[in-house]
C-alpha cells in the first residue's frame, strides 16, 4: 500500500515551491530605442527601466519577460489581455486605444524634463515643424496641429530626430532633455541643441507602469518603490536621470 502521507509531504514541498516558479508576468514595452531611458538596440530591451523591473522582480520572488511592441498596439494588446504589464506608459498617451478599459497606474517610476530643442540660431524664432518619435503623442501641441500652424515630422527614433534638427529638416524636435543630451553626446555635439522654452515652457514629465489584468501587482511595484527609493534613485543618477528632473515644473500626467 503506498505511504499517502509521504505523498501528501511531497506535494506540499511543491505548493511551496511554485509560486517562485510559476508567477511570472509579460511587460509589453516600446519598440524604440529611448536610450538611455529603455532601448531594444542589439535585440536585447535594456537601460534605466528594464534595470528597474529586474530589480523590482528579484525584490519579488517573480520573472518578468519584455515584449517589444509598436506604440500603438501596447495599449490594445493591455486592453486585451495579451501583456499583463505596459512600460512606460502615461494616462494621457492612447486614449482613444484605452477607451472602455480600467487602467491602473502605479506611482511615477521616472520624472524627466520635456523639452522643444532647437538649433542655437532658431531660439525665439516660429515652429513651423516639429520633429516627434513616430507613435508619439503630440498632445501638448493639438491646438496649433489642428490651426495648421504646425507640421508633425515622424522618426523612428531620438538619434533620428536629432539627425533631422541638425539637418534642419525641422524646425524644431520634442525629446526629453535627457535623452536628447545622450544622442547628441554620442554625436559628439553635446552644445548643438538647446531647448526654447518660449516655444514649450519646460515641464516635468512623468513615466508610469500600467496594468489592466494585474492591479495588485501594480500595488506590490508601489510598495517597492517606496520601500527602495534610494536604490531607485541610485539607477536614476547612474543613468544621468535624476539631476535634471527638480529644476522643471511640474505637469500634469
């Protein structure tokens, strides 16, 4: 006759050996390279926020796997299910895409500076064009899309746009300051660029995780956040993020 109870015991090590395993989670993330902020360059999704999740998962005993996406489809793909977790994301970015949906959103995982950045010689002069990441949404500047005073020019990414502003096939570019500092370091041109704040005052933008289908996990990331502020904090500066997000002020999400 088998030992039930021995049974029972080893059934039990493995109750208390699943959840480690077995909660894991799909982040659906932007098919762009952002960097320093994120990137998927080299088929690899790295820089602040991926190191931030993975920090996030060891703290939590969970396996996070990052799924590249079109800016578009993230919020639908949320909104069906198909990712339980969208980095980055912000209550005024997809909206019509969210319609209908209930989105949770954790606390401000990242506040950065958004910033119109101009050649030196075009300060103070009209935008005529304005040079955004393809998928963007240019909600800031509606009023005067809508008035014909200002043309959209799409890129695929920041080192694009910064290539098309030095280029001057815009007259203008919309980035965070941060990351339009990275590319033009890159570039070797670190003083090409510089932001007109009579074209946008500068403000302070703010990067949120999202969830539909996992709203306490959005709490636990809240409660991490909170609890490993400095070792967030300590990515952010690691990354030349954390400096000059206090001096912008604030907007609205």
């Amino acid at each position: 006759m088998p030992d039930l109870r021995r049974g029972w015991h080893l059934a039990g090590l493995l109750a208390l050996c699943l959840p480690a395993w077995a909660e894991s989670y799909v982040v659906g993330v932007e098919d762009v390279d952002y960097a320093p902020i994120y990137s998927n360059a080299g088929g690899r999704y790295h820089g602040y926020a991926r190191d931030l999740l993975d920090l996030f998962a060891r703290h939590e005993g969970i396996t996070l796997s990052y799924q590249p996406l079109p800016i578009k489809r993230i919020a639908l793909y949320n909104r069906q299910g198909k990712i339980d977790l969208i980095y980055p994301d912000n209550p005024r970015w997809n909206v019509q895409e969210k319609r209908g949906a209930v989105v949770h959103y954790s606390a401000a995982t990242l506040t950065f500076q958004d910033a119109v950045l101009v050649k030196p010689e075009r300060q103070g002069l009209p935008m005529r064009s304005l040079g955004m990441v393809r998928g963007f949404t240019p909600w800031k500047f509606q009023d005067d899309i809508q008035a014909g005073r200002l043309r959209i020019e799409n890129a695929p990414g920041p080192q694009n746009l910064v290539q098309m502003v030095l280029l001057g096939r815009v007259d203008g570019i919309n980035l965070a300051q941060q990351v339009a500092r990275y590319h033009l370091n890159q570039l070797g041109q670190p003083a090409a660029l510089m932001p007109d704040t009579r074209l946008m005052p500068m403000q302070n933008s703010q990067y949120f995780l999202s969830s539909v289908r996992q709203p306490e996990l959005i709490a636990r990331f809240d409660r991490f956040l909170k609890r490993e502020h400095k070792a967030v904090e300590a990515l952010q500066r690691q990354y030349g993020l954390l400096e000059a997000a206090t001096t912008a002020k604030p907007g609205k999400p």
